[in-house]
C-alpha cells in the first residue's frame, strides 16, 4: 500500500498557506509547509517529497529562483506555482524555470485538479 503524496508548500502569508495546508490534508495529502527559500531547501535536504508548490514571492528571494534550486536538488519532483501574481509574464517565467504549471489565486479549484493530476504519475496515494 502507497503512503499519502507528501506536499511542500512554500508561501510566505501565513493565513493563505495554513488554508491551502488545510484542504491538501482533506485532499488526502500529507503537508509541510515553509515561509522561505532557506527554510525550503533545508526541508528538502532533510525530507522526501512529491510535490512541491511554490509561492511567487518569498521574503528571501523569488519562487523562480527556488524552482531553479529544486530543480538541481531534486529533479525528479514537479513544482508547480501558485500566486497572487498573475501576469503571462510570470507564468513564463515560472515555465522556464521548470514548473509544471502556474495557478493564480484565489483559483484553488484549479489548483486542487492540477495537483491531483501532476500527483496521478507518481507512487504515492492521492485521495
């Protein structure tokens, strides 16, 4: 029997990670969350993950330049963005860096169905 996707959500706004946290978890999930590029990276140095969703802007840097950072860490896990910045401008960004998709807040519907479907590949359970 698979265990449940393990998630890394990345966002710097407390209120909006601990939701998407939250309906992850309901989703099946099971979720780590992280405020930084350096509290990220050390996750990651330490823990396995399916997932990871990243946030755009981060106090320490930007999610492009984690995506770029995950990618050479672990390059075997999809990231896929989710942000309030909703320029195309952004979303080529995040594609040239890699990610497998970009979803504007507040589109968490979209964001759960993304999720869902980049988690169908891997060895994991999603609910």
């Amino acid at each position: 029997m698979s265990s449940p996707c393990r998630i890394l959500c990345i966002d710097d706004h407390r209120d909006s990670a601990e939701m998407l946290q939250m309906l992850l978890v309901e989703e099946g999930h099971d979720v780590v969350g992280a405020s930084s590029i350096s509290e990220a990276l050390d996750l990651v140095t330490r823990e396995a993950f399916d997932l990871y969703v990243l946030d755009r802007r981060l106090p320490d840097g930007t999610g492009i330049e984690l995506c770029h950072r995950l990618a050479q860490v672990t390059p075997s896990v999809p990231c896929i963005f989710y942000s309030g910045d909703s320029y195309e401008v952004h979303r080529e960004q995040a594609m040239a860096a890699g990610a497998e998709d970009y979803i504007s807040k507040p589109n968490i519907e979209t964001l759960i169905q993304t999720i869902t479907k980049v988690l169908s590949d891997r060895e994991c359970t999603t609910a």
